[in-house]
C-alpha cells in the first residue's frame, strides 16, 4: 500500500504564498513522476501540477507562472511552491504519481485563499 502524506497547507491571504510537501514510501518518486492534484467539495479531483521522473513538468493553466513543482529523489519528498495565491486556489491538495496516480491516496492538505 502506497501511503502518501501531505503538509504546509493553511490560510492565507489572495496575493500569499504557500508550500506544500508530501513524503512517499521509498522509492515511489524515484521510479514515478509526482504530481499535486486539487478538489473542491462537488468538483472531481483535477491535476495541478507533474514532474515526470525524468523532470519534464507540467501545469493547470490557471497555475502557469505561479505554482512550481519540484521532487527531491534523495528524501522521496516533493513540493508544490505556490504564489500569488487566489481565491479560486482554495481546495484539499493531494500528492500522488504522476502522470499515472496510484489508486490510494493521502489526507490531503486544505489550502484555504480568502481576504
């Protein structure tokens, strides 16, 4: 069983920044991409941000330019560095493989965006 386990989320105000980190069983980063997806309450989980495992990194258009994804093989951590924050980015942030996520998933981390 896979178990991921996300962190550094919180409330901030529009224009804030946060950053999100998830640690993996050994290895999973190293023989997977990462990836940080997003729910909203009503909303089907959508993908945010990727980094395959060989480093190619892609993103949610409304994130392009604000949000970083990044992984670390040596500690199998990733992190999701988000700025410039809005309203429209407050969800439960989860981490998974990428591009193809494992069927088990985290708690998630809320991210909460409001003035």
């Amino acid at each position: 069983q896979v178990r991921f386990v996300e962190s550094g989320g919180g409330s901030v105000q529009p224009g804030g920044s946060l950053r999100l980190s998830c640690t993996a069983p050994r290895n999973t980063f190293t023989l997977y991409g990462a990836g940080w997806y997003r729910q909203v309450p009503g909303k089907e989980r959508e993908l945010v941000a990727g980094i395959t495992a060989s480093g190619d990194a892609t993103y949610l258009d409304s994130v392009k330019g604000r949000f970083t994804v990044s992984r670390d093989r040596t500690t199998n951590t990733a992190h999701l560095q988000m700025n410039s924050l809005k309203a429209d980015d407050t969800a439960v942030y989860f981490c998974n493989r990428f591009p193809t996520p494992s069927i088990y998933w985290g708690q998630g981390a809320q991210v909460t965006v409001s003035s």
